[in-house]
C-alpha cells in the first residue's frame, strides 16, 4: 500500500506556515524567463495586513523584467537551523505578482509597511526605477520537517480582513502609541512570551491574527490566540498580552 506523503491540513500547520511568512526577512523567489527557465534570486520581504508577500525590486533586476512578462513565481522561505537544513521548517508558495501604484490607499500602506520591516531600504524606496510589487497566493507546500509535509490554499495562510477596516485604518497610529508609550510591553512580548533576548523590540506591523516585532535585523511573530478586528479589541487583546508576559 503507498503511503500518503501529505498530511491533512489542521490548525498547527497553518500556524506554522503564518508564522514562517509573518517572520520572514528575505525569501528566494524564483521567476521565469522569457525561454521559460526558472530564475531563483533573493528579495528582501515584508507582508500586508492580510499576509500577501511584498518585495520591493529594481527595473535593473533580471527578477523584475520576468514578473513584468510573465507573473507567475515563487517563494522559498526556509530559515534553517542547526544540523540537517532538511529538518528544519520551510514554506513555498505559489504566486502572481501585480505592480502596486505609489500613490494609491493600498500603495502608501504598503510603503509604510515594507519601511518597518526592511528601515535600511528607505535609501532606495523612492527611486524611479524601483517598484513595489503585492505576490498574490495561490496555493503553497508546507514542510514542517521529516515526515511532515502539507499542501495549503490561500484561505489557509492568508488573514481574514473582511471585517478589520477599521483595525487597518488604525494600525498606524496603534503601533506609534505601542512603541512610543508601551516599549516595555513590547519588550516583554519578544523576552517573556517568545523566548528572545532582551532589547529594543519594537511593533512593525499589526492585523487580524497577531502582531511582528523588529529588533534589528531580527523579526518574530506574535500571534494572537484570537482574532481581533477592531481597535478595542486589539487594545484589549494587547493588555492581556502585557499582563501574561508579566506574569511570566
């Protein structure tokens, strides 16, 4: 009898496969020639509210002129680790690229979101030949080490922002006052509850299913044991998180 290499897809998986995307700084995307060969580079990352990757590339890129021409890539997130690389987590996903307009409500967003992530592109963001571009999921393979392989639709990596207008609008402003205000708490949710070493953390990004935290070049991911949609429940949802953290 053949053995079933994927696993049925439960809660642990898509968590894990968020998490490898959410904390993710760089990703080996791969586009397609104009003879069709594959092309793998490296891109810096960073996501939207909803999760959908974001890379910021030149017009000078051989990646970019092959996503201007043909759209379809990928994603290899694999963060490794000691020992056997193989035994490690990583995530591959499939998507189709789309140019976003600067100057549109979605362009900004991104722009401010990509900045928080990846501060030192600020040098290059606002040069002419450089464009941002939204990689929407189409599906992905989860590995999640030896014998623990998945296959995941968008639906299950990807927030559900159908309800958070009003958490997007203040996501800004609610990541200001954290790190303003609360650098402690936001301390305390890298050491106490993730395990990090203590410093500087800051909040670089905020949505329905947790939030990021930056320390230099080191990103984690904080996830919320529920969904929050709106700003009271985010305010309460980060209390709470302050107050295990403390506890801890």
């Amino acid at each position: 009898m053949a053995i079933e290499p994927i696993r049925p897809t439960d809660a642990k998986a898509r968590g894990l496969a968020k998490t490898l995307l959410r904390s993710a700084r760089s990703a080996a995307l791969a586009t397609l020639t104009a003879k069709g060969h594959p092309f793998a580079s490296l891109a810096s990352l960073a996501t939207d509210v909803d999760g959908t990757p974001l890379i910021l590339v030149s017009a000078l890129s051989g990646h970019t002129a092959n996503l201007e021409a043909d759209p379809r890539a990928s994603l290899l997130i694999a963060p490794g680790g000691k020992g056997d690389p193989l035994a490690h987590p990583r995530i591959t996903l499939l998507v189709r690229a789309q140019k976003v307009e600067r100057e549109s409500e979605d362009g900004r967003r991104i722009r401010r979101r990509f900045l928080a992530r990846q501060p030192k592109a600020a040098l290059y963001a606002d040069f002419p030949d450089f464009s941002f571009f939204a990689l929407g999921i189409e599906r992905a393979s989860l590995n999640g080490g030896f014998g623990r392989a998945y296959e995941l639709d968008a639906a299950d990596i990807l927030s559900d922002c159908s309800r958070a207008q009003a958490l997007i609008e203040a996501e800004e402003g609610a990541i200001a006052h954290m790190n303003a205000d609360h650098a402690d708490a936001v301390r305390l949710y890298a050491s106490a509850l993730l395990g990090a070493r203590d410093g500087a953390w800051r909040i670089s990004g905020l949505d329905p299913d947790g939030c990021d935290l930056t320390l230099g070049d080191k990103a984690l991911r904080l996830p919320f044991d529920e969904p929050v949609t709106d700003p009271d429940a985010l305010r309460k949802t980060l209390v709470a998180l302050a107050g295990r953290a403390r506890a801890a």
